[in-house]
C-alpha cells in the first residue's frame, strides 16, 4: 500500500547481504539505526525515514523506542521545512488562530470535487483553506492548489493508510490544535458566518469528536464495487467502540500523537482494514480515547449528507 514498501525491502535485503546471512529483527533494528545516524542523519529523505521506520517497526518495543520515534519526528520536520515550506506555513498559520488544520481527504480521481470544497470551505473557515491529501509516489506538497501527496496508493482499500500517513505527518509538524478530518463532498451551507471563539471553543478539552456510529449492524459490503484490487469480499472486523463518522471528525494533537505512534511501531494495525473512520476509533479505544458524540456540521456550518456504511445513534 505504501510507495516506501519496496525500498524497505531494498535496505533490509542489503543489511543481510552486507552482513552474509539471515538477520534476525533485533539486528536489522539495530543496524537500520546505525547506518541512519552515521549516513542519513543530517540528510532528510526518504531513504532516512525510511530506515527509522524499519528500525520502529523491527523492535517496536525496543528501550529507545521513543528515542527513535523522537528522531523520526525531527527529520520529517526538517524534510518539510526543506521541501514544503508553503506547507509548514499554512500549519502556522492555523496554529496562529488557534484552529484544528482543516484536511481534505481525496484522490487523483475527485481533485475537482476536493478543489470546491476547499475553495467554499475557506470562507467559512476564517480565511485558511483546507489542504487537500492525495496518493502517490512521493512526498509532495503542490503549494498553489494546496495538494500535499503522500507516498501511498490512491486507490479505495488504501485509505486506511492515506489517513494514517496524514496523521504521522502532520503529528511531526506540531498540530497543536488537533486536526478536522474532511470528506471531498463536503458542502457549506448557506448561513451567517461562524465566531471564531466559539468554534474553537467547540473543540478545545475533547481529544476525538463527530457524529459517532455505534450500531453492530453496518453494511460490511460497503466497499464493494469500490477498490481497484482483489480484497475480501466482506469486512471480516469485529465492532469495538462507536466511532467517529468518516464524513466529518476532529482528533486533538494528544489523539494524533496516540496514533502517529501506535502505527509507526505497529503498522500491521491496518491489516484488514477497509474503512477509515472505523480503523480510526477503533485504534484509539484500545489507545484510552473514546469518541465524544457532537456533529462538527452543526459546529462549521457544513453538510455530508453522502449516504455511509454505518447507523448513526447519536450516542
């Protein structure tokens, strides 16, 4: 699913070939660590990320877990100062008014849709338009349509880690209001305009909040007919906590973290996972934070209205 899985592969393949035989979890955890920091320390890239996150996931339980996770961080950090600084701008400039980052979830496919709804959105949002995520082969940020492209695939059964891509990275790059989640439907309804304290007033103290979905009986066929690739034909996932409508949700900077973590040790978290918004709550209930039942539409003045594979109960 990810655009990195082949040079992961590549790296770990040379360590046991540098070394002539078979290495076991530990050493390429290890090794992985030691050539970042004697070669790639000082060079934020792929090829550096990447060996951090073999090094998280080879010992995910490893004492300097933390510590790796803490480099990782940084030089994902200075890879978008580097690279996206129109990216880390806009970041600022949320966190100067106080406000989650507003984030569009699209592909290559409804760019035009996303596009409209980022420009729409952008007035009712105190002047800060949405950035749009996409798919694809790298890292990117498109500073003039606000596109940031992750290096993940663009298909359907992929969003899983689309999101939690988006979460890692801007998790690095501070978030220190938390983020909104947003769907490329997205529609703003025609009102006055919103009050700023009160909108932030709406999401301060609450880690993970929507219109939360909680019934035992959602449409596990949801996705068929949708995925580019040969997946279950049922979702085969047991129901653990109500989660958080996909259409429409907020995580807090302490949410994001919680996930950002859990999925850079643990990536297999993802396995067999086909709806997002579930994925998402589902990870966080076992992470301590249980979703807060409060529409956002109501908060920002929105509408999705798109049809869902869930049972909204309100509680």
């Amino acid at each position: 699913m990810l655009a990195t899985d082949a040079l992961e592969r590549e790296l770990i393949d040379e360590l046991n070939r540098q070394i002539g035989r078979r290495l076991s979890s530990g050493e390429i955890s290890r090794l992985s660590l030691m050539v970042f920091f004697e070669q790639w320390a000082d060079d934020p890239n792929t090829v550096a990320q990447t060996l951090l996150r073999i090094a998280l996931k080879a010992s995910p339980n490893a004492e300097n877990a933390t510590q790796v996770l803490n480099a990782y961080r940084e030089i994902t950090r200075q890879r978008a100062i580097r690279d996206m600084p129109a990216l880390i701008d806009w970041v600022s400039a949320c966190e100067h008014r106080s406000l989650p980052l507003p984030v569009i979830i699209s592909c290559e496919k409804y760019l035009s849709t996303a596009a409209r709804a980022a420009d729409d959105l952008a007035d009712r949002y105190f002047g800060i338009r949405p950035v749009i995520v996409t798919g694809g082969n790298d890292l990117g940020f498109d500073e003039a349509r606000s596109i940031l492209r992750l290096p993940v695939s663009d298909v359907y059964e992929a969003l899983p880690y689309k999101i939690f891509e988006t979460w890692v990275l801007l998790e690095a790059l501070g978030a220190r209001h938390g983020v909104i989640k947003i769907d490329d439907d997205l529609q703003v309804v025609p009102q006055a305009a919103r009050d700023i304290d009160a909108v932030r007033a709406a999401f301060s103290g609450v880690d993970y909040m929507g219109l939360t979905l909680s019934s035992l009986h959602y449409d596990r066929a949801w996705h068929q007919g949708k995925c580019a690739s040969a997946v279950a034909p049922l979702y085969a996932k047991p129901f653990v906590a109500p989660w958080a409508r996909g259409a429409l949700y907020f995580l807090s900077k302490a949410a994001i973290e919680k996930l950002a973590a859990h999925y850079l040790r643990f990536p297999g978290c993802l396995a067999g996972e086909l709806y997002e918004d579930k994925a998402v709550g589902d990870l966080l209930h076992v992470l301590g934070v249980n979703a807060i039942h409060n529409p956002l539409e109501a908060i920002l003045g929105v509408s999705t209205d798109a049809p869902d594979c869930g049972v909204a109960t309100g509680r």
